[in-house]
C-alpha cells in the first residue's frame, strides 16, 4: 500500500481481491511454455500463428510500406492503400458488400453496437454473448431483451410481445459461441427476424477461418450473409493476425465511419497489417484438410469424454467444454492436466454463469487424434482426484 494516502479506494481494491481469492475466482498472468505439452487454450485454430509462410508475408509487407506506423486514426493520416484494398477483398471472402476494419473484435461490436443502437430501440441478446458485445448494448442505452442461450421460443414471444413497437429491434448472437462450442439457431432466427421485421447481428469470432466453405463462416454456410445487418469477423484466431472486420452494407460502413467512436478516436493499425491478413486468408481459404482435420478431433474428442463420464455440454464444434461445476474443481483439475503436459485453463465465473466452471479445450490443426485420446483419459483421471481433494478440504 502507498504511504501518505487516504487509502479509501486502495483498501476498497485489496477487499475486493481478497473475496476473489477466496471464491477461487482469482486471476493472474502466466506463460505458456510452447515447447512443453499439448497446447489447448489456443485459438489459433488453422495452427497458422507459427506458419513460415505468414511470417514470410509479414517480412515482406512491413518491407513494402512506407512506414511502420499509421501516425493517426483513419479519418485523419492513418487510412491507406492497403487498408482499402483488404477491407474489398475481405468484403468478397464473406460475401458483403463491404467490410470496416476494426483494431480488435472488442472494438468491433462495441463501436458497431453503440453506434447503431439508440435509446428507445429494442435488442434480444442471447444470455451467453461475449462481453465486447453486451457492453456495446450496455452503452448504447437501448432497452435489453436477455433471452437464454438459443432459447427460440422465448425469443418469438418477446419479438411477438414488442411486435407493434414503432422502435427498432435487433436480435445480436454469436453464431459460434466461444465458451460453450455450440452453434446458434441462425436460420431460425433469420426466419423469426423475417415475421417480426428486426434485423439480425452476428459475430462470427470463432467460425472465422473454421466453419463454412472455404472458411467463411455460418452465415456464408447458410448463404444468408447479405440478410444479415452486420456480421462480425475477428482475425486475431484462425487468421492469426489482429483486429476484426464489420462486414454489411454500403450505408452501415458509411455510418460506422461518421458514428462509430471506437473507430474514430483510435490510432489506426499499421498498414503492414493489411499485408498479414491478406496472405492469412489466402491460407485460411485453401486449408479444408486443417478444417476436415478439426471437425475429426473435435467430435472423437467429444465422444472420449462422454464415455468417460464428462460434460462437454451442448459442444459441436472445434471448441469443447468440460463442464465441473465448482471453481475448485476446475483448478485442481487444470493444474493435474497441466502437469501431464495439457496447456488448458480452468474458465470461472464471471466469463461462465456460476456453477458452471469448466476447461475450455481450443482445438487446433496441430492437435493429433492420440492427442485427444490421452487427454480424454487424463481428465478423467485428475476429474476423480480433484473431485476427491476438494471433498476432503471441505
């Protein structure tokens, strides 16, 4: 503690992170040791973070600029060349008219959601969207619908119950969601939008680069991307670069230009940037054996840990959960994997809803089906021994 101060706010912070460790909700920085074990709290999906030929691409791109700063945000020096050109081409891989870069995913739906949002408009948000997007709705003061995880029929009837609303209402999802690796409804929320004249808002975080042909997400899966009011695409996961794209119509870019403050009072990237993104997606649009190979592990992996007795929830896609429960739990058993050579992350609340902590296993094209077979059985093992230890601190 600093000396010579009232103190009132620093022992107000020391309370607070004193509860934190005693609910084993305590957080801290570590890292990961990349040549030892399995690592499976990556989002690098298509495994192209250490791809010789992208780093190549960023050798050559930060050579080929001008400079290696932006000197300003995009409405002032920082707009180029380059950032025109990837947000056309990025615009063409998703299927919309135009794309707006971003500087992360987060400032993507906050800016997006803020803007676009007004008090006075109804959103239907699902009750497990990530926290870049219920902040965006937090700060945009519209009135919030929280309807439970894919729950279709109480979206109809609060889209029914707001039906003769002169307001405007957007339902907002993730198509693939990043803690339970399921999949939302998107067509039948597409078809509820469709009755009840809202529009639709998706992130497609974590299907970037992973679902749909050639890597172009749920709604290119579903050819339903120029029905959408925006699709969200990261490029800091599969893509291994940084910053994300809002892809949607001519106007909504335009508006996103003029309104969008996370846009606009940000320094933009470096246009060298512009250059890694675009050999990522050439990459990303070629690698169906990296994602056939996803979909192989991932569903044996499921399928290992439901015949030993785990959750992995409602989990169909490259990201599976296993569900304990308690907080405690969740640590011993991330700290036995982690001594067996697993890199994974025990996931508590509040990135989870209480009583559901759990490890979040990132599955990559570099993971091997033997991999997940000796994961599979190691977490059984450290599951009993957690479940015991906690038992007997009690």
């Amino acid at each position: 503690m600093r000396e010579n101060r009232n103190g009132t706010l620093e022992r107000r912070i020391v309370r607070e992170l004193d509860s934190l460790r005693e609910r084993a909700r305590f957080r801290a920085l570590d890292r990961l040791d990349r040549t030892v074990g399995v690592n499976l709290c990556s989002n690098d999906y298509l495994g192209l973070s250490d791809d010789t030929r992208l780093k190549q691409a960023v050798l050559e791109a930060v050579a080929r600029a001008d400079a290696i700063g932006s000197t300003g945000s995009r409405l002032l020096s920082g707009n180029s060349r380059q950032w025109e050109d990837i947000e056309s081409e990025f615009a063409c891989f998703t299927g919309t008219e135009t794309a707006l870069f971003f500087g992360s995913g987060y400032a993507a739906n906050v800016g997006l959601l803020s803007s676009l949002l007004k008090p006075g408009d109804i959103v239907f948000s699902d009750a497990l969207n990530h926290a870049s997007l219920i902040d965006g709705i937090r700060l945009s003061r519209a009135e919030r619908i929280i309807y439970p995880h894919c729950d279709l029929e109480f979206l109809a009837r609060a889209l029914h119950d707001h039906a003769d609303s002169s307001s405007a209402r957007v339902i907002v999802t993730e198509s693939v969601f990043s803690m339970e690796g399921d999949i939302a409804p998107i067509s039948d929320m597409l078809q509820l939008a469709r009755r009840y004249d809202a529009e639709l808002v998706i992130d497609e975080a974590h299907a970037t680069g992973v679902c749909g042909p050639q890597g172009r997400g749920i709604a290119a899966d579903l050819g339903v991307e120029r029905e959408m009011l925006a699709i969200v695409h990261t490029c800091g996961k599969a893509l291994a670069s940084a910053g994300a794209f809002v892809c949607g119509g001519g106007a909504l870019k335009d508006y996103l230009i003029n309104r969008a403050r996370t846009f606009i009072f940000s320094t933009a990237m470096p246009p060298y940037l512009a250059g890694q993104i675009h050999a990522a997606l050439g990459l990303a649009r070629v690698a169906e054996s990296e994602r056939a190979h996803l979909r192989h592990i991932a569903l044996a992996l499921r399928e290992e840990l439901a015949a030993a007795g785990l959750n992995s929830g409602t989990s169909v896609t490259h990201i599976v959960p296993v569900i304990v429960g308690s907080n405690e739990i969740a640590l011993h058993l991330a700290g036995g994997l982690r001594r067996s050579g697993f890199a994974v992350k025990a996931i508590r609340p509040p990135t989870v809803p209480p009583g559901t902590a759990r490890l979040r296993v990132s599955l990559t094209s570099k993971i091997t089906l033997d991999d997940t077979h000796r994961f599979a059985a190691a977490a059984r093992k450290f599951l009993l021994q957690s479940t015991f230890a906690t038992v007997a601190h009690v």
